[in-house]
C-alpha cells in the first residue's frame, strides 16, 4: 500500500477537528499495518501529525527532547504511514504504519512486552537487537 497525502486545504480542516490537549499533544499509537500487532504509544503535536500526514513518514514529538521526532531518525527503524485514522472523541490518532526493524528503544519489536499476571510482571520477549546499537545517526 502506498500512503497518498491529502491536499493542503483538506489537510488543514482535518488537523482543526483534532483535540490536542493542554500542552498542545495527542496520543499517537502505532500499529502494524497488516498484522495488527500494537507497537508503541507516543506523543504528537499538530506540527508532528502535520508532517506525518504530509510526508507519510511517522512523526512524534519528544517530551523529553522538546523537540520533533522523526521516528528512526537516530535508530534507523522507521515508520511509513499507510493510513492515519482519529478516534471518537477526536482525542487520540491511530496510526497503521510499516515499521521497518524494532519499534521500542529496548531493541524489541513492540513497546508492549510485559504482561500482568498473578506472579508479577511476565516478559513476553526478548530484545531483537542490542539496544547500544540502535542509537546513531542514520541518514
């Protein structure tokens, strides 16, 4: 599936219906596009849905950073939209995308690697690669 970006006018009327919160964020989750797999939860601003839905490569906002995020940008594992899609209350985006490598900065495939049980925490799977090693420049 190619993502095909929406005109700038109707780009601009959709990015007025979403519901950033006070800080000026919404919750973004990633989600594999074909298998449904859920990979990770981060943060967007308008300028990051913006460029995400432009662009139709994933783009966050850091709260630690203070600044764009680029997913991949420094790891190498990025995320190509294939659909955006808003929630009920308009509050939170969905994002199916085709992510290329490992998801979580643990080098796992997905952020959600824990489960809840009776005997505590349960971890469902081990790193893919070497978290040391995700951290560089890439072009």
């Amino acid at each position: 599936m190619t993502y095909i970006a929406p005109p700038a006018a109707e780009l601009d009327a959709m990015l007025d219906v979403v519901k950033f919160d006070a800080s000026g964020l919404v919750a973004a989750i990633a989600q594999q596009h074909d298998s449904g797999e859920v990979l990770m939860i981060a943060w967007m601003t308008r300028e990051a849905l913006r460029e995400t839905l432009e662009t139709g490569r994933v783009c966050y906002y850091s709260r630690s950073r203070q600044k764009l995020w680029r997913k991949g940008e420094t790891s190498g594992q990025i995320q190509h939209l294939i659909e955006a899609r808003l929630d009920c209350d308009a509050d939170a985006v969905l994002v199916l995308v085709n992510q290329i490598g490992v998801a979580c900065h643990t080098g796992r495939r997905s952020c959600f690697y824990r489960a809840f049980t009776p005997d505590g925490l349960k971890e469902l799977t081990k790193p893919e690669i070497d978290p040391n090693q995700l951290y560089h420049k890439h072009n």
